[in-house]
C-alpha cells in the first residue's frame, strides 16, 4: 500500500491511497483541469481511479469530485449529508455514480477496506477514511475541531497517517482573520492546531508510524517549523518519519511496508 498527495491546504485537497490496482483518491479540491494535471506530475491518467472519495462538501474538498467522477466514470462516495449539502451546487453528484457511505461501516473499494470516521467539524455530516490492506493501515485525518474518543480509536494503530496541523494558536490569535473566523477555526468544529494534532498522537501508538504526514497547514495561521517542533515533542524518536503536505506539490509516494 502507498499514499501521496496532490495539494494539501485551504486552496485545495486531494490524498491518494493505492494497494494493488486499486487507486482512490480522497477529497478532489482542485478543478477537473488541475487535477488532471496534478495526476500527470504523478504519472497517473484519469481513467486509474477506482473511486473519488468525499470527505465533506466544503470547496476546498469537493469542487471537482462530481465532475470528475463524471468524466471518468468511476463511483464517487459521500455521506447522505455530503450529498444533500452539494446537490444544486456545481460540485454536485448528480449524473454521477455516487454510492452512500455511513459512519462507522466498513466498506470495500477494490482490494481496500474502508472505514468512514465521523468528525466534528462545521460541515452536514463529515467524515474521514481509513485504509486497510493485508494488516496495514492508513490514515487521512483533517478537518475536525477537537479530538473525540472515537477519532483517538479509530486511528490509534496506523502504519501512515496524513494528520492535520491546521494553526498555530498563537498566530491565529493575532493574526489577520476577523474575530469571527478565528472563533470558527479555533473552536470545537473547526481544524485541528499543531498542539492538538501533538495530542492526538500522544493517545496513539506512534511507534508503529512508518509515515506521518503533517497536512492543511494554513498559510496565515502557521508555519512548518511550528508544526514540526510541537509533533517532535510527541514523535523523539524516528523524526525522519514526519513530512509535510504543501499546497502547491502535496508530498510524494509514501510505501508502507
């Protein structure tokens, strides 16, 4: 099993998670064109996915997922909310072979086993996936504003984790944003701080990461170094084992062995 990214921010997200000839891509934030063309960069054509899987209906997450589901033809998989919430919007999965997902029901797409984790997060009814494939696991955790106990167990034993580290507090705080915003990003169904993030691991098993993958990084609200020191204060040993996703080039194929 394998994962890379194609872009990770708030100007757009899409992870892909491969075992076998199965490829799915998690979240398509990107227009159909750039996603095309962010597929190329990893060598991939359209018609090798196997399914576009939906976290939630915000832009960033779904603006390209029925169009291309659509041009391509493969399933595209939401919860009922997701659906609903984009139903008139141009994002929507109208003509497209969409398949429901529900929380905390496992599910097969190829040789991968899915599970849908549901998440607190400002959306209709968001979740986040996690990978199973001949005993590894893999994990895409973003979008959520706190930390529950079913988050902490459904990803507490993952061989690579794509994990959010959103904002820095501090900068947040006196940053840019109008009061508003912060209240809505800081708060409980909002995005996950690097300090949060540092907290979550502390509850996992982190030494059988393989990878970790620190992801959504806002660009006002956060910088590298500040995510990498408060997860290095969690992950001591092994450090090489932390990346980060960009915005522009997302990260490169991670093997899980």
């Amino acid at each position: 099993m394998r994962l890379a990214s194609l872009g990770s921010g708030s100007k757009g997200n899409a992870t892909l998670v491969q075992a076998d000839d199965t490829l799915v891509l998690v979240d398509c934030g990107f227009t159909v064109k750039e996603t095309l063309a962010r597929l190329a960069r990893r060598g991939l054509p359209a018609d090798s996915l196997s399914a576009i899987l939906v976290t939630h209906e915000h832009g960033d997450h779904v603006r390209g997922a029925g169009a291309l589901a659509r041009k391509t033809g493969c399933p595209v998989y939401s919860t009922f909310g997701t659906a609903c919430a984009v139903r008139d919007k141009p994002a929507g999965f109208r003509n497209a072979n969409w398949q429901e997902v529900r929380p905390g029901r496992e599910f097969q797409v190829g040789a991968l086993e899915v599970l849908p984790v549901l998440v607190p997060h400002d959306a209709r009814e968001p979740c986040q996936y996690r990978f199973s494939w001949q005993g590894r696991t893999a994990g895409v955790l973003t979008d959520l504003g706190s930390i529950t106990p079913h988050v902490v167990d459904a990803y507490g034993e993952c061989d690579a984790l794509v994990l959010e580290c959103n904002h820095d507090r501090r900068m947040l705080e006196g940053g840019p944003y109008p009061v508003s915003l912060k209240r809505r990003v800081g708060g409980m169904l909002g995005h996950l701080s690097n300090d949060q993030a540092a907290a979550l691991l502390r509850q996992t098993n982190v030494d059988r990461l393989q990878h970790l993958v620190l992801s959504h990084l806002s660009e006002q609200n956060n910088t590298t170094l500040l995510a990498q020191d408060a997860i290095e204060q969690v992950m001591t040993c092994g450090r090489e084992r932390i990346g980060v996703a960009s915005q522009t080039e997302g990260f490169d194929w991670l093997q899980i062995h």
